[in-house]
C-alpha cells in the first residue's frame, strides 16, 4: 500500500495570478504536512486532522482564522471528519469561539455517541474537553472586516483534505466559514456527513466546496463513493458528481483518495485550489480551470 494526501482550498470565481500562487503554495504547504505524518506511518485520520489545522490557521484560506463574516459581522464555523476505517464521524456547526473546528469534530466523533454538535452546545462541549477557545471576534481578520464593511470580496471557500494512508485506510476531514453574507444559523454542506465530506476505506475518501446549499441537495461527497462503488474510475466519478451539482446550477468542486492510492479531483467553478503528494514522491497543485 502507498499513502497519499489531496487537500483543496476552496472553489469559486477566477482570482488573480497573486492569489493563484499563494492558494498553490498554501495548499501544498498543507498538504506536506499530512505527508509526513503518513510517511511516518501516522493514520490517514491524522493526516487530514493536522492539515486541515494548517489551512484553518492560514488567513488566506475561508476557514478557522480568516474565515468570512455572516450577515452580522460574525464568523460562524463548520467542520466535519470521518474515518473510513470505522465509517465513524464527527462534526460542528456554527462555532464562534474554537481556534481549530476540525478538531473539535474529531472531538465529537470520538467522545460522544453523536455525529454533529451545533452552537453554543459544540462550545460548551469544546470548553469541556479542554481544547483551546478564544474570544468570540478573534477569528475576524482585519481583511474579512473590511470586506464586510464593503460587501466586496470573496463570498465563499472552504477547506478539505482527503488521505489514504500505508495500511489503506482513508480519512476525510472539511472545514469552512461557510458563504459572506450568510444568514446567522445557516448550515452548509461542511459538517453535513455525504454531502460535504465522506470516507469508507472499501471505495474512497472524499472532501467537497463550493455552493453549500446546491452540494447538501445532490449528497455531492457520497455520490463519488457510490460512483467507485458501482465500478466507476476515481476520475470518471468526479466528474460525474460535479456535472450533476453544475446541472442543478451550482458550482464547486471535489477532492478523493480511493484505497489503493489513486488521487482524484474536479470542479466546475472557475477556480479550485489544491494540491496532492504521493508515497511515490509525486506532488503538484492545481488551482483554474483553461479559459
Ligand atoms: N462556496 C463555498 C465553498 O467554496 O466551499
Ligand atoms: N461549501 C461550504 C458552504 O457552502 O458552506
């Protein structure tokens, strides 16, 4: 068996040659440090906790710090993971005041008989378990004020890494501010297990982003899997599971791993940002669709 690690960095419109460059290195950033936890014979389930913590912890990423602001002026957070080997799951939503969501996910996967915690539920439960909070506000860059102040900028992006790793299991972990401007309480597909993230070492991993309300309504993440699971190509079953989400008019994207190794992704936004590595030392990025 041979690990490998795809993450992405969010999905949407055609950004400049800058952001290209900074999302590329970002991404691949994030991704060597899922690497080296699975070349060092660490769990898929680890990979993708500890690189989802590296993009959350990126300003540049919209999740954990630099995520944007809802309709008030607030972050909301969501964030999912799932073992594959288990078929266990965790996930919050809505989290204000949790530094690193993906964590606390994996918090609820293995201390709770539940799949997903929201609000101040999710916090009480992240204070009680002793993982590090912050001031609710901390979370607001000073650019994702501003942009909010102006309406202007970036309305969505999410973040998502996708692992199999030496012994052929796989992981998937998603983590996102959800879209600019949302309404408070709103949900997307990020913590929703099937719709934004899904994993089940027998066919695949898989992490989405893009249009949350469009990914929940075709169960984007669980329509790769079950593509795999009838016969399909990793290739050939991203493709298909976004031409469905571009059908309904939504645009994003989707990033997959299968058992024995294979990467996989697609989009049908303009723009997706990722990166992969491979036990075999292969390693790349993406980031535009060709005009
Ligand atoms: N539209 C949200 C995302 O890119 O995931
Ligand atoms: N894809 C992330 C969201 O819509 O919240």
């Amino acid at each position: 068996m041979s690990y490998a690690i795809v993450v992405h960095g969010g999905a949407g419109p055609r950004r400049d040659q800058e952001h290209g460059e900074a999302a590329r290195a970002g991404c691949l950033a994030a991704a060597e440090v899922g690497a080296a936890v699975l070349a060092q014979g660490g769990s898929a389930l680890d990979a993708v906790e500890q690189t989802a913590r590296v993009l959350e912890d990126d300003p540049l990423f919209n999740a954990g710090y630099g995520a944007v602001l809802n309709a008030d002026g607030d972050v909301e957070l969501d964030a999912s993971v799932m073992d594959g080997e288990t078929l266990l799951a965790g996930a919050v939503a809505v989290v204000k005041t949790v530094k690193n969501p993906v964590s606390l996910a994996r918090l609820v996967m293995e201390k709770t008989p539940h799949v997903l915690l929201v609000g101040d539920g999710a916090e009480a439960f992240a204070r009680a378990q002793g993982l590090a909070t912050i001031a609710s506000g901390s979370l607001v860059t000073p650019l994702q004020h501003q942009r909010w102040l102006t309406r202007q900028g970036s309305t969505h992006g999410t973040i998502g890494a996708v692992a199999v790793d030496a012994r052929g299991q796989v992981a998937a972990a998603t983590s996102t501010g959800g879209t600019a401007g949302k309404l408070k309480g709103r949900v997307g597909d990020s913590p929703l297990i099937g719709a934004g993230t899904v994993a089940d070492s027998r066919w695949a991993a898989v992490s989405c982003t893009g249009a949350g309300e469009f990914i929940i309504r075709v169960g984007l993440a669980r329509s790769v899997l079950e593509a795999v699971r009838h016969g399909a190509s990793l290739a050939r079953a991203c493709e298909e599971a976004v031409a469905e989400l571009s059908r309904l008019g939504g645009d994003g994207g989707v990033i997959a791993v299968t058992p024995q190794g294979e990467v996989g992704w697609a989009f049908c936004s303009e723009r997706m940002a990722g990166a992969f590595v491979r036990a075999d030392g292969q390693r790349g990025t993406f980031f535009e669709r060709s005009p």
